[in-house]
C-alpha cells in the first residue's frame, strides 16, 4: 500500500484525485483488520502515518496485542511503501528512464513473493519508498504469491496495493 499523502483525511478536497487508490487501499484494511488482533503497520515515517490513517478509516487498529506479537509472527501487516516516483515528465522527481525497470522488477518480486530482490540503492535515487518492502520480506515465506488489487502509476508515481496470505 502506498504511503502518498492525498490518502490522508486531511489532504481531502472537494474532489478526490486518487479515489480509485483510496477505494483499493480502503478494501484492503478492511480485510486485513478482520483478524480482530489489531494490525501492525510496517514503513517509514510517512507511510507508517498514512498506513495508519487508512487503518482508523477502514476500522481497523493498531493493537497492543499485535505489535508485542510482532517480533514473533504478527497476526496481520500493513506494509506501506510504493515504488519509484520518476515515470513521468510531472512525476515528483522528474523522468529517469531507469524507474520502469525498477518497478517492474519490484513488481514481480513482489507477486512472486520473490525475497531475494535487492534494489542496490537505486530505490532511493528514484524516491521509492521501500523501507517497508523490504521488511515485507522478511516476513513472506517463498514463494508466497499475491493479489494485486491495484497498479498504477497517477502523477508519475508507482502504486500497488496487493495482499498476501499466509496460512
């Protein structure tokens, strides 16, 4: 799930410029809050907010329960990072050719389930956010394979928001 910004309550305006993203991720957190065990949000600094707010709109928690079990297995994730925001001349960070590769490789490690994807700071270079990705896994068994319920790239920016269960 991606930590932008316009996804929090108040960046809202009369319209919404990233409704279909905000309905995924509203999807999303209501079948991951469904565990009953509070859910424990995974990223950096501003996806961690954003994660959190689409959690308390979703309702769902962030559990006490959940975040002492994390160091075990967690009962349920939220993982919030995107990738790059460079695939467009009006992207945040302008037009680097190298972001399409980047995020399809991250794309199909992610489906995949894929751990032993590395993105060799470039990730950081291309302004992804993958801080949460990474620990995403070091949770996911091999192999495990996701749904994708969104993916795209408004504004120039990759977006996903895909989900994986672990039985």
């Amino acid at each position: 799930m991606p930590g932008v910004l316009a996804l929090l309550p108040e960046y809202a305006g009369l319209s919404d410029p990233v409704l279909d993203l905000r309905l995924a991720c509203l999807d999303a957190v209501r079948w991951l809050g469904s565990s009953g065990d509070g859910v424990v949000v995974v990223g950096d600094a501003q996806g961690s907010r954003v994660g959190e707010a689409l959690l308390s709109a979703g309702g769902g928690s962030t559990g006490a329960q959940a975040q002492s079990a994390f160091a075990a297995r967690p009962p349920a994730v939220l993982v919030v990072g995107n990738g790059s925001a460079r695939r467009s001349e009006k992207a945040p960070g302008h037009l680097d050719e190298r972001s399409f590769a980047f995020d399809d490789a991250l794309r199909a490690a992610l489906v995949s389930g894929d751990a032993s994807w590395t993105d060799d700071g470039l990730g950081e270079a291309l302004l992804a956010s993958v801080d949460g990705i990474h620990r995403l896994f070091g949770l996911l068994p091999a192999g495990t394979e996701a749904q994708v319920d969104y993916d795209d790239d408004p504004y120039g920016v990759q977006y996903w928001v895909m989900r994986w269960e672990v039985g």
